[in-house]
C-alpha cells in the first residue's frame, strides 16, 4: 500500500513538473451590464424589456517548446456552456477549431460596414429566435465544429478559410468558404475585402453560390464603407442580392454616432417589395463604462409587403 502512494506521488510530482515547465497564463473576463431592448416596438406588449449580462469568459493560453501557440477559450452564459474554441498559432498564422459554432469565414463578413452599436438590419426579432421575425442577410453558413484557418498579413492582405465536413446549417454535406481582405500600405485607412462561398444546400445537387465585396475608409473621425452581396441558387426563388452602406463619427475619443442602410432584392414574384433597413446608432464611453444602443426600422421585411417594423436596443456595461 505504501509503495502505490509512492508511486502515484511520484507520478504526480512528475505532472506537476510538466505543467510546470508548460505554464500557461489563465484570465477570466466579464462585465456588469443591464440591456434594454425592444425587438418589435409597435407590435405591442413583448414582455420585460430589461435583462442582465449573465456570461463569463475563461482563457487560457501558453506556447509549447517548439513556439506553437495554444489558446483555449470557454464561455459561461445564462448558467451554461455556450461557446468553445481552441486556437493554435504560430508564423504560418492561426488555425480555430470552434465547437461551439462561430462565424464563418464569409459569416465574418456579411456586414462589415461602419456603425456605432449594431447593423440597421439587427435587433428586430418579432419570433424571438431570429428566424422568420428577423430580416434576411446573404451570410455565411456551417456551425459547430468548424476550422477557420488565419494567414499572416502580407503587404497588409490577409486570407480566412472555413470548413466544416458535416452536420451544419447551409450545405447538404461538407462546407467552405473564403474571405480576403486588404488594407494596402500606400493608402491610409482604406480597408477592401471579398469573400466567396459554393457549396451543395441540398440533395439531387442543389448549389448555392454567395459572393459579398465591401470597401471601407476611414479618414480623421469620419469612417464610411459601401458593400455588395449577391446569391445564386440553383432555386431561382431563393436567389437574392442586398446592398448597404453606413457611416460613423467620432464625435472625439469617447463618443460615436453612426447610420447605417441595407437593401435587400428578391428573385421572385413579389421581387418589388424590397427589404429595407435603416438605423442610427451611438455609443459612448468613459472609463470603464460604456452607453451603447441603436433605433432600427425595416420595411417589407423578408420582401413581404407592409412587413414594418421598428425597434430599439441599449445597453450600459461596466468592465472591470
């Protein structure tokens, strides 16, 4: 008996020597904030509109012998494990295997363009599960258990690849999508970018093809950007195509304000009837305390006529 406690000391001396020599830096992160949000403000009553951040991050990261970096990140929301990922990094850039489910390559940017708080076509949900009760967006697809690959900047360009061999949303089997963006060193705070996806949405060889390009410029306090996004399915109803454009100014170092537009067309027989979003939105910050929120308002959302909605999102957060 004795002799198997030495041995299970000796094993856990030699872990502890191995963590040791392998350290990694831990952190937890979080904040204290109230939001109040009204998804649907002329559709009546929808309840509270006050609720309380309720997430905690968990990282951890180190870097083995060799000089690969590895980092680890868990999320605690409303009680659960929500999101997850690791990420290894090194010269060649960085590979994030998300478990949890992320943005995709293409997902990242699907409306980059400039705002304050939130996109004009954001915080409207009339079903609460941002499904039929939100407006449509040409997004990037996948989910969970997703690779997205990073590559190093090269004279200011920089190229994202997703893939996801099954089970996730928009591809009838396994998915992969681009995105390239460059911000060139000649000219000063102009950022363009495109990104690509084609990939089976269903059985019998269905395609759909999603192609979005956006330029961006930022001089002084003002940033101004214009993007354009396009999908072709092999379903001529399901084929749309949007534009948008926002621009925000910083008022001075704490304070934002923005406005922001997107249009979307749809290929069908109600085509005249274009989703149309428009939104303010300002934030301001002083020291650790942030006052963020936006007011939004879309027409014929999801290209059904008179489909009007307004709503509203604030929040004041608190990190320490």
């Amino acid at each position: 008996m004795n002799n198997l406690k030495k041995i299970g000391l000796s094993a856990l001396a030699g872990s502890l020597a191995t963590v040791a020599a392998h350290a990694a830096e831990f952190s937890v992160s979080g904040s204290a904030s109230i939001t109040m949000d009204r998804p649907h403000q002329n559709g009546g009553t929808t309840g509270n509109d006050f609720s309380m951040g309720d997430s905690l991050g968990f990282n951890a990261s180190g870097e083995t012998d060799n000089g690969l970096g590895v980092a680890v990140y868990y999320e605690i929301d409303n009680g659960a494990l929500d999101d997850y990922d690791m990420t290894l990094s090194g010269d060649w850039g960085s590979l994030k295997f998300n478990g949890s489910g992320s943005s995709s390559a293409f997902g990242a940017v699907d409306d980059v363009m400039p705002n304050a708080y939130e996109e004009s076509w954001d915080v409207t949900d009339t079903d609460g599960a941002a499904t039929t009760g939100s407006p449509q967006v040409i997004g990037g697809g996948g989910g969970a258990n997703m690779f997205i690959y990073t590559s190093p900047s090269v004279a200011g360009a920089t190229l994202t690849v997703a893939y996801q061999n099954s089970g996730g949303s928009d591809a009838a089997a396994s998915y992969t999508d681009y995105a390239i963006a460059m911000s060139p060193e000649m000219v000063e705070g102009l950022t363009v970018g495109f990104a690509v996806s084609d990939n089976e949405v269903a059985a019998g060889g269905k395609n759909s093809n999603k192609t979005t390009g956006y330029v961006k410029y930022a001089t002084g306090g003002v940033t101004v950007g214009y993007q354009f996004s396009e999908e072709d399915h092999d379903t001529k109803s399901s084929s749309k195509e949007s534009t948008g454009w926002g621009i925000t100014y910083a008022v001075n170092d704490d304070m934002s304000i923005g406005y922001h537009t997107h249009t979307m067309e749809f290929d069908t027989a109600n085509s005249t009837n274009d989703q149309e979003s428009t939104g303010i939105s300002a934030s301001y910050t002083m020291g650790g305390m942030t006052l963020g929120g936006a007011i939004n308002e879309t027409d014929n959302s999801r290209g059904t006529a008179a489909s009007d909605f307004e709503s509203y999102e604030f929040n004041l957060s608190f990190a320490f």
